[in-house]
C-alpha cells in the first residue's frame, strides 16, 4: 500500500475513531435507562439494536448500562422524553463528539454538567438528566 492510500485510511480510521462516545447509566430504572438510549439512537447511529431493551441484572450492586454512539451523523432530533427520576450520565469521547452528543441530549431532557474532565483528546462528562418542563 502506497504512503498516501495509509495516511488516507488512518486519517479515516481516526475521524471515525472519534466521533464515537461511549454513554454510560447508572442506578437508574430500565424505564429511564430506555428513553435515554432511545433518544440518542433517535439522532445516531448506535452499537445496540433498536429493540435492544435495557435490562436489571440480579445481584448485588447497581446495574450500569453502556453503549457506543457514532455522532458523525444526525440522523433525527428527539423529542422530548419523560423520566421518572433524574438520570446521571457519563459521556466520554473526543471533544467534538461529547459536545455533539449532548446537544442531542438537550433536544430531549434538561441537561445539567455535573463535572468534566478533560485530557489530550478525550473528555468526561457527567450530566444529570431531567424531564423537560
């Protein structure tokens, strides 16, 4: 492979690299865990089916679920959804796809930025989530 057809594919493989965001919930109920991960698979791209239902697993400790979201595109906004709690999230991915994903979040609940941290081309963020109005 010539040097140009390489630097072509890595300069893809890391646009694509990242504009993914891993989302994770935590000590939520599957109801809520479902419209959050329905809202972001209503503008993106996602790992999970769509009829990919969260469920509780048995056992001690809470339940975390997670999964990865190609922000590259938008596809929707999403509406608003109704929770019965508010949800903490963790978003975490490049700068740009964060920024993205969150935008998208805010289409459909109120979003508060709980903490961020931040390294070389990645960040963290925690958000809490709330139904709108």
């Amino acid at each position: 492979m010539n040097s140009a057809k390489q630097a072509s594919r890595t300069e893809q493989t890391a646009e694509h690299v990242s504009a993914e965001v891993v989302v994770e919930l935590e000590s939520c109920t599957t109801q809520d865990a479902h419209a959050v991960f329905s809202a972001l698979r209503t503008s993106f791209s996602s790992d999970r089916a769509a009829d990919d239902v969260p469920e509780e697993v048995a056992g001690p400790g809470s339940t975390v679920w997670t999964t990865t979201f190609d922000v590259s595109e938008l596809k929707a906004e999403a509406g608003p959804r109704r929770l019965t709690a508010p949800v903490a999230v963790s978003v975490q991915g490049g700068y740009w796809a964060v920024d993205q994903l969150s935008k998208a979040l805010a289409s459909a609940f109120t979003v508060h930025l709980l903490g961020m941290a931040a390294g070389d081309q990645e960040k963290e963020v925690e958000l809490r989530l709330e139904s709108r109005g």
